[in-house]
C-alpha cells in the first residue's frame, strides 16, 4: 500500500510592509559600510603625513618583534630590547645607504651621457615620433588648444620646494624612529589593554588569536622575503657581473629593495638596467643584455623560489594583491607599495577570525 502523501504546509510569506522594512533596513546597513568605507580612505588621504611613518613604523615592528621577543625570553627588559633591535635596524640602513652613496653618486653623473646615448639609438625611430607629434598639434587646433603645453618655471621654485620639503622629510623619518621604537616596546602591552577591554571572552578568544595570526603572517612574511631579496641582490649582482655591466653590488642591492613592490618593482628594475645598457651598449641589443639577465634571475626568483618559501606557509589570491598594491600605492606612493602585502595579510587575518568559514588550518 502507497502511504497517503502528506502536504507540506505553505512557506509563509511575510507581509510585504515588512519585507520593504528589511529591505531599507539592509540597505542602510550597506550604505553606512560604504560610507565608512569611503570616510576611512579619505581620513588615510587626508592623515597621509602622520600615518603613513607610523603605518610603516607597525609594519617593520611586527618583522622586529621576534628579535625583541628573543631577546626577552633571554632576561632582557623591553625597552632594551626594543632599543636594541632598532639600533640595529637603523644601523643596516645606514650601511646599505654608506654602501650605495658613491656607485649612485658616479650614475648620477653619466645621465646626461646615457640620456644622449638613447636619442642616438632611437634616431631612426624619429619619423614616427614627429607623426604622432603633429598629429596631436593638430588635435590641438581642433579643438582649440595651442599645441604646447609647456610651462616655464620659476627659476627659485626648485629651490623653494626643497627648503619646504626638507623638514617635513626629517619630521617623518623622527616620528618613524619614535613609533617604531615604542611600538616593539609596548606590542604586548598594547595587546593587553585590547584584551581587557573584550569583556566577552569569546570576544577575548578572537582578538587574542587576531594579533597572535597578525605576528604570526606579518612577520614571517617579512622575515622570508627580506631573506628572499637578500639572495636576489647577490644573485643579480653575480649576474651583471658575469655580463661586464659596471657597479654589480649598486644594481644587486637596488633589486633587493625594489623587489619589496611585487611587480611594480622589478618593472622599474628593468627599465634602470635598460638605461645602465644604453650607456656601455653600442646596439640596442647589447642594451638589452643587462635588463634581460635581470629579468631571468627574477623570473627563477618569482616562479620557484618565492612559492617554495612562502607559498607554502601562506596563499594569496593574485588578484587580490593586485588590488592591494594598486589602492596603497595611489594613496601612499612607494611606502604604500611597500605595506601593501602586510596590510593584506592583516585583513586576512582578521576576516578568518571573524567571518564563518574562513579559517585555515595552516594558522591554527
């Protein structure tokens, strides 16, 4: 015998003034995420001057903060070993610039003979250029504009603007030594005063494994593509040296800094090595050769050895590190570039410990 089908009661529907309610209500919820959305990019525009040396001062403190914690395992106070730490983090840049300042101070001066090389070289491209040239004074008598839009400056505005920004420069780097220092020496008092102000402890629980994943990807990050760089400084300095391109240790060095701003960064490299070319290269081939070995040495270090150490500790999503790099270098330049991945990495870490289903094994 068939058993009697039973019927499943009707879904209730609620009334439709309610469901408008919802509706409005949600959409207001949206539109106070967008605008705070919106008021934080402005406020991060707007504070660039303040923020941008203390967001970059956070960004090397949480690479140092292993050092520190070390250090302090071993009896030493926190001041001492977040003075220590930054000593010799200062101590490493000054080096590197000590080290950097004469090879730069030589190219400097062979711009003018590199900038004659290159209209040499590109002599024969000259027809298309006066093309392209006329074409657009002639757009600009269409429309109405005069074909030149060049402007002739003032002859003190340089001047000007160095005198004016001198001491803003110097008031930035103080106030990154400054936070930076107490940074390293406050991180867990820091984190204490946030846990104490979490009365729920499930509240407690996930700002605890907040900072505790923050560290944990920041730092091991950092540590791992400094190391990462490191090694393709000495590996494209071997390489230019191998190809009789002058100053090797000048051009390793700027490659493990710039190496820092994924893609952006090696793309300017190139374009360096191009112009270093043009000055020891009497072909446009042989100016390729110095720009060519770079990106070899860069395609290896991008395609096996980066994954091999990073990859397997943490995944990003290309795209979103595309977006990532792109919004902070529009609101902050180059330092922007720089803590683009670290700010990324923090957003994740907050966003597995707060949104359902995002957690990852690797980070437990």
């Amino acid at each position: 015998m068939k058993k009697p089908e039973t019927k499943r009661p009707p879904i209730a529907r609620l009334p439709l003034k309610i469901e408008i309610d919802l509706l409005l209500a949600r959409g207001a919820h949206a539109a106070v995420i967008v605008l705070g959305i919106v008021g934080t990019v402005f406020a991060l525009h707007a504070g660039a001057f303040i923020l941008m040396p203390v967001a970059l001062a956070v960004t090397v403190g949480l690479m140092l903060g292993p050092a520190a914690a070390w250090l302090e395992r071993r009896g030493a106070a926190s001041w001492v070993s977040s003075a220590a730490v930054v000593l010799l983090f200062i101590a490493a840049v000054c080096v590197l610039a000590l080290a950097l300042m004469g090879p730069l101070s030589f190219w400097a001066g062979e711009l003018p003979r590199i900038w004659n090389r290159l209209q040499i070289h590109l002599a024969e491209l000259r027809g298309p250029i006066n093309a392209l040239k006329n074409l657009q004074e002639e757009m600009g008598s269409l429309i109405g504009g005069s074909g030149s839009t060049l402007k002739v400056e003032q002859e003190g505005a340089g001047v000007e603007d160095v005198a004016f920004l001198a001491p803003a420069i110097v008031a930035q780097i103080l106030l990154f030594m400054a936070s930076l220092y107490f940074f390293v020496a406050t991180r867990n008092d820091i984190r204490a005063a946030l846990l104490r102000v979490c009365f729920n402890r499930r509240l407690r629980w996930r700002v605890a494994h907040i900072f505790r994943d923050v560290e944990a990807l920041v730092s091991r990050y950092l540590l791992s593509i400094t190391a990462i760089n490191a090694g393709l400084g000495v590996a494209v300095s071997l390489v230019l040296w191998l190809v009789g391109v002058p100053s090797p240790l000048l051009w390793g060095a700027l490659a493990g800094l710039l190496n820092f701003v994924i893609y952006i960064g090696p793309a300017i490299m190139a374009v360096i090595l191009f112009a270093v070319g043009l000055s020891i290269g009497d072909t446009i081939g042989q100016s390729l050769v110095p720009p060519l070995a770079f990106l070899g040495v860069n395609f290896l270090e991008a395609q096996f050895v980066t994954p091999m150490v990073v990859g397997r500790t943490m995944t990003l999503n290309p795209f979103l590190v595309l977006l990532a790099l792109a919004f902070w270098l529009w609101l902050w330049g180059p330092i922007g570039g720089f803590i683009a991945i670290p700010a990324l990495l923090i957003t994740i870490a907050i966003a597995r410990n707060i949104l359902p289903g995002m957690s990852s094994p690797e980070m437990r």
